[in-house]
C-alpha cells in the first residue's frame, strides 16, 4: 500500500483550522457561530453571496432570523457570479465599510465564499484594491474573521486558505492562500446541497476528485494528503452516482460533502499542480465555464503525463472506479483512458474543442499558466518538469476525446 512508499524522513507541515459543523441541520448552528462572534465584539456583519442560491435552498432564512434574534447589523452584497471578479469583491467591500463589517459571511459555494475571504482580508485594506490582492503588490497580515456557509460539494474552500478571484481585464484568473483566510467557522450542511443541478453534482465533485489527485502527487505531498486522496476517490466512486439518481438522497450528499471537505484539507496540505494551473486560464477566458468541467477536460492527459512519476501511487487511488491499472511507465495510456472513462460514466464528455478552443489558443493558454500571478508556483509542485513544452502538450492533448 501507499504507506509503504511514504519517505518517512521528509518534514510536512500539517495544517487543519478552524470550526466546521458538518451534518444534516447544521445550518442551525448558525446562531451559536454567531453568538461566538457577539463574544469578541462583533455587532456588525457582512454578508458576501450569489444571486440566488442562498435564497432557495434555504440556508437565507435561518441565518437571517439568527441575525435578526440576535441583534446583529448587517449588510448583504449578493452580486457574486461564477468565475467571482476583483471588482465584485471592492463593490462588497464598499458595502461592507458603509455598515462597519467587523466580520464577514460567506453563503455559496466556491465562488461566493472566495468572494467572502477576499473581502475579509480587503475591508482591512480599503484604500487598496482587490486585483494589488490578487497579483500580490502587497501581503496582508490581518483579515476579519470568516464564515463560510457552503452550498455546495466541490472546493474545500470553507476548511481552508486558499482563494480565487478573477481580473478579466487581463485574463488572470489567480489564487492566493493565506493563513489569515482561513474561516473561523463553516458549515456544511447536506439539506442544503439538495437543489444542485445534475451538472453541478458532477462538476463539483469532479474538482473535489482533482484536489485529492493533484494533493497527492504534488512534490508537497504527505501522508495526510495521500490518505485524504484515497478515501476522496472511495467516497466519489461510490456516493455520486447516487446523487445522480436521486439528489435529494442525504447521505449520497453527506458523503460528498464529507470528501469535498477532506479533499480541501488535503490541498490545503498538499496543495495543487498541473490540473488547476491549467484550467485556471481556461476559466479565466471562458468566465461561464464551470471549474470542474474544465478540470474534467485536462485530467486525463494530466494523468497520462504524470504517470510515469506518480503511476504507482494512483494505480492504487484510482482503485475504486478503475481496479488493477498498471502503476509502471507504460500503463500511463491506459490510466489516462480509465480516467476519461469514468468521466464520460458520469456525463462529461467535453473536450476542449467542445467549447470552442482551438489549437491557436494553445500558446496564450500557455502564456498565461505560466505567467499568471500563483499559476507558476502551482506548475512548481508538478511531479514532472511543468515547462512550457509540457504545458502546451498537456492542452494539445485535451483538445479531442482518445479514442
Ligand atoms: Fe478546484
């Protein structure tokens, strides 16, 4: 097994934080996170979210009323979008130094909670704005505190310290990952996840099942992320085609929950490589396409192209939905094969000439894994040579289905 392969002499800094309440009804815990904070002085709050979301699946009326019983001010900025820019976050920090937040509330999945961090660590520095955050011309060292309401089963955002915005003007689309984002308080509650459209189930734990594959094989990779990334992949393997029946099944939702949330601690430890570096600026040009689906584009050729170093290790992950995959150099085509494989069993089929990329857009998505700001240090932790010539063939490779 996998812990026989471990260097037991390479030291890893092993970080988890914060509070997380994680069940079916742990949205009522709304109103202890709140009176935690009521503790430390906080009266007065922002609330950072998507259009709807928030409204529907129900989360909005519980925390309003905890906010209203418990006297609290607040303010709601609910203009976050898919693919969230630095400009939404100084608009909700604008509201927020209208009301004096002293804390902030993330209600949505990715998007809105790196919203919410974003404008956490920017109401401590409001005569700056969020892209000097994002293309790091300076580096914070406060944040208000953060609560993290996740409505979704795919980022990991809410258990650790990692955000993304983008700046559309220059087609980065950038992370950043401090200790002082990580929220203070989360909730996952599966009773909220219910209302995910069938892509969304898909696309969400897709990123969740890339966050384990790359926090695995990175050259930070751990005994906590390998463990993480095996259990990750177990619980997709087995959960998501139940929710794919039946998304308002509990514990099919629980369970990917419960790998989306270890699989962001397992990124938080083990952080991420090729896989997000390269879809970033695919988003990044593409602001409607969905993180996970592009993700779901490269992974095969991701796999294809680490394989030879990481081979022997996710023969063994990928175990559930592919048993018996040949870890040695020469089984990288038909890991990668089983990957796509598993991908198309669950509806995603695209490539990306599906939406509309050509080979010509090769060198400026190159240009810009390279070259946006965090991009590099991702492409760092690949278990190969992240070059150019390996990015560009890794896009290449993705274009069109293997047959
Ligand atoms: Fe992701």
């Amino acid at each position: 097994m996998w812990d026989k392969q471990i260097a037991i002499d390479q030291v890893r800094a092993i970080s988890l934080r914060g509070k997380i309440y994680f069940g079916v009804g742990a949205i009522t815990y709304i109103e202890e996170i709140i009176g935690e904070l009521q503790k430390e002085g906080v009266e007065k709050l922002l609330v950072v979210t998507g259009k709807n979301a928030y409204i529907s699946c129900g989360a909005w009326e519980v925390i309003e009323s905890a906010l209203l019983s418990r006297g609290v001010k607040f303010a709601v900025y609910s203009g976050v979008t898919p693919n969230p820019t630095a400009e939404q976050v100084d608009a909700a920090v604008q509201l927020g130094v209208s009301v004096g937040a002293q804390a902030v509330i993330g209600i949505g999945g990715g998007s809105a909670i790196d919203a919410a961090k974003s404008a956490a660590v920017m109401l401590k520095y409001p005569e700056k704005k969020c892209a000097d955050l994002y293309e790091y011309t300076f580096t914070p060292t406060e944040a208000l505190p953060i609560v993290a309401v996740n409505l979704t089963h795919g980022t990991g955002t809410e258990c650790n310290r990692f955000a993304v915005v983008s700046i559309p003007e220059k087609n980065y689309k950038p992370a950043i990952a401090y200790d002082l984002i990580y929220p203070r308080y989360a909730i996952d509650d599966p009773a909220l996840m219910t209302g995910l459209s069938l892509a969304q189930t898909r696309y969400v734990s897709i990123d969740a099942m890339n966050h384990v594959i790359e926090a695995a094989t990175s050259r930070s990779a751990n005994t906590l992320s390998i463990q993480l990334a095996a259990e990750t992949i177990r619980l997709v393997t087995e959960y998501l085609p139940l929710a794919e029946k039946d998304p308002k099944d509990l514990k099919a939702r629980y369970f990917l929950a419960y790998a989306a949330m270890i699989a962001g601690w397992a990124f938080d430890n083990g952080l991420l490589h090729y896989t997000h570096a390269l879809e970033h600026p695919l988003s990044a040009v593409k602001s409607d396409l969905a993180h996970g689906l592009g993700l779901a584009m490269l992974l095969p050729a991701v796999v294809e192209n680490i394989w030879q170093e990481s081979g022997p290790l996710l023969a063994q992950l990928f175990a559930p939905f592919a048993p018996g995959l040949d870890g040695s150099p020469k089984g990288a085509a038909k890991a990668a094969h089983a990957v796509q494989k598993f991908l198309v069993a669950h509806g995603v089929s695209e490539k990306l000439s599906d939406l509309g990329f050509t080979e010509d857009d090769v060198p400026v998505l190159t240009e810009l894994a390279m070259n946006t700001p965090s991009l590099g240090g991702l492409l760092d932790q690949a278990p190969t040579f992240a070059d150019r010539v390996a990015v560009s063939a890794i896009y290449l490779n993705s274009m069109t289905m293997n047959p």
